[in-house]
C-alpha cells in the first residue's frame, strides 16, 4: 500500500466499509447531497485501487469494488501518523492538545487511566 488516503478517497472509502463491496452506481446512491458526479467516484476509486487501498471484482465491463483494508488497521496507521506528524510522536501531546480544546472531559481521561491501568 502506498500513500495515504485524501478527504474524498476518505469518504469514499467510509462508504465501502458500510457498503462491503459495491459498483460505483452504489457507491453514489450512499453520498450524501449533493452527491459528485458518477465519474469522479470511477476515477478516484481506480486511484484508490492503485494505492492499494481498493480491490475489485470484474463481471464483463463493470467492476464490483471492496476495501483491501479494512477499517481497524486503517485507523491504527492514520492515527500513528497523525501522532508521529501533529503531536511530536507522543501520544501525551495528543490527549493534552484535547483537553486544551475541551475536547475531552475529565471523565473521559479518568475511563482512559482506568484502560491503561487494567492492561
């Protein structure tokens, strides 16, 4: 797998996960208005297909798309480089970076001590 996804893979990508596996007509009946057009899905999943990110299967000239990923190891990389890029690789950075923006409750963070406490 190369690269990583942009917003409108992202979101495409969101939809597969849902979907499973879908033809891209499918793919747009899920989008949300104003839906893009059935082109631009077709382009941008053939990219994602090249980045390693989407497989398909062909039935004659229509392909069936599915994620070559699935969702818990997407997440597990985008959060570590989002880690290593944003927070200086420390997750200590991220969990403040929350807090500061009130983002998190100090409930929150005691059920977060709690979790690491119990590992």
């Amino acid at each position: 797998m190369k690269n990583t996804l942009t917003n409108k893979e992202e979101e495409i990508m969101q939809l597969l996960w849902k979907l499973e596996k879908a033809f891209v007509k499918e793919i747009l009946a899920a989008f949300p208005s104003p839906k893009p057009h059935y082109n631009t899905i077709s382009t941008t999943i053939r990219k994602m297909e090249d980045k390693g990110f989407v497989k398909h299967i062909a039935f004659g000239k229509t392909h069936q798309y599915y994620p070559a990923i699935d969702k818990e190891t997407y997440r597990t990389r985008f959060m570590k480089e989002t880690i290593s890029n944003y927070f200086e690789n420390s997750y200590a950075n991220a969990v403040s970076f929350f807090a500061e923006q009130e983002k998190i409750s100090v409930e929150e963070l005691k059920e977060i001590i709690k979790l690491i406490e119990n590992k």
